[in-house]
C-alpha cells in the first residue's frame, strides 16, 4: 500500500511563489506546509503561514 504523495508549493524568501533555476544554489526549508527556496545571498524572514485562510 502506498501513501499519496503531495506537491507542496515553492516560495522565495518574501512569500512570493517562486520555482527554481538550473545552475543556481537554493537552501530549501520546509515550513508549514511549503517549501521556503532562499538564494544564498538570502535569509528567512518572518513569514505567516501561507496556507492558512486569514479571517
């Protein structure tokens, strides 16, 4: 039996959806159900949940 696997979306250090370039170097954090790309020159900001509906 095998467990349905699921794309998380990719997002750049600013919350933006983002998808990655050949040739460059990412550092890839999972985060609440995403994925954080950040660049080398990059840090992790402060980000809400992305996946959770804001009310």
């Amino acid at each position: 039996m095998t467990t349905p696997t699921k794309e998380l979306p990719m997002y750049d250090a600013f919350g933006k959806p983002t998808e990655l370039k050949p040739k460059i170097t990412y550092k890839l954090r999972v985060k609440n159900g995403y994925i954080l790309a950040l660049l080398p020159d990059q840090h992790q900001r402060r980000l809400p949940n992305l996946l959770v509906d804001h009310k």
